[in-house]
C-alpha cells in the first residue's frame, strides 16, 4: 500500500476531466472523472471516476465506475473505492466496495485485478459471492475465496416438465 499524504497540495488540480490513453496509436481507455488532482506519486479522483476500455475497432469491451480512485503512476496500480461496479458487454459485472487493477502484471496474471472485500460476480449466468478474489485482465479466470455460486438452472421444456409423479 502507498501512504497518501493529505496534508500535501496537488501539483494540479482539473474538474470535469475526460483523458484517453492509448498504446501503439491505438485508443484502449477514456476516463472521465469530475476531479482530478495530481501529486508528485499518484493521482487522486476524489468524486467519481468512470473509465471506458476499447478494443483495436474502438468498441466498449468493459466498464468500470467508482466513487474515489487512486492512480500510482511508478507502480501502474489502482486503487478504487466506493460502489466500484465492474460492467462487460456480455452481461458480466463485479460489484464491490474496494478493487485493485494493477496494469503492471502480464495480461492473464490472476493478479490483475483483485480485492480482499465482499465482492457480487455474475458470470457467464452464474451469481457468486465472494470475498476476496483474485482474476486476469479479461476477468475470465478467478479464483475466489469464501465463496458461494448460485447457477442457472437450466429452462424447462414442455417435455421436461415435473409431472409430479415419481418415475
């Protein structure tokens, strides 16, 4: 963890900021936040912040909203706190009060994103409970702790309807 100092004044201070961060020439994130203030080690959202990931045809693969991030630069690490809510475009989310997304880590390290704190997964269908958990950038690989998983049962059929009688 990286102590913040909250005596220290930003370097910079911006309202209703809109940033896009690219790779290669390519856009991969738009953050919108209605603060920014910028220290010498970090950059502190203090007032919500949602961040918008692209793929290579700038499509939304995934979303993530919270009330207060944290941005390490030398690290590559954020710290998000408060109604942090996870979104894919398939219907998958992770909702949680703290997440780490550490951008330093390869991309199917299940230390890309994690948290030690009561997180709701729904994944392909199926709803878990989780505190703590671990998973890869593309949030398709978990390992959870103090878990529980509700699955989906299967649609019934007019063929496969209880008749009420044993068979």
């Amino acid at each position: 963890m990286v102590d913040v100092n909250v005596v220290e004044k930003p370097l910079t201070h911006a309202e209703e900021v809109v940033s896009l961060i690219s790779n290669s020439g390519v856009t991969r994130y738009r953050i919108t936040a209605k603060v920014l203030d910028q220290y010498p080690d970090y950059m502190l959202f203090p007032e919500r912040i949602y961040v918008e990931q692209f793929d290579d045809s700038l499509h939304v693969v995934g979303s993530i909203e919270a009330d207060t991030a944290y941005y390490y630069q030398k690290k590559e690490l954020f710290r998000l706190i408060g109604h942090v809510d996870i979104q894919k475009p398939n219907g998958d989310y992770v909702k949680t009060s703290e997440l780490y997304w550490n951008r330093q880590v390869p991309e199917y390290s299940r230390e890309a994103i994690y948290t030690d704190s009561f997180a709701i997964i729904m994944q392909n269908g199926n709803l878990s409970t989780t505190v703590g958990f671990r998973t890869n950038k593309q949030m398709d690989d978990y390992v959870m702790y103090q878990n529980s998983t509700e699955f989906e049962p299967p649609e019934e059929t007019e063929d496969k309807k209880p008749n009420g009688k044993f068979n």
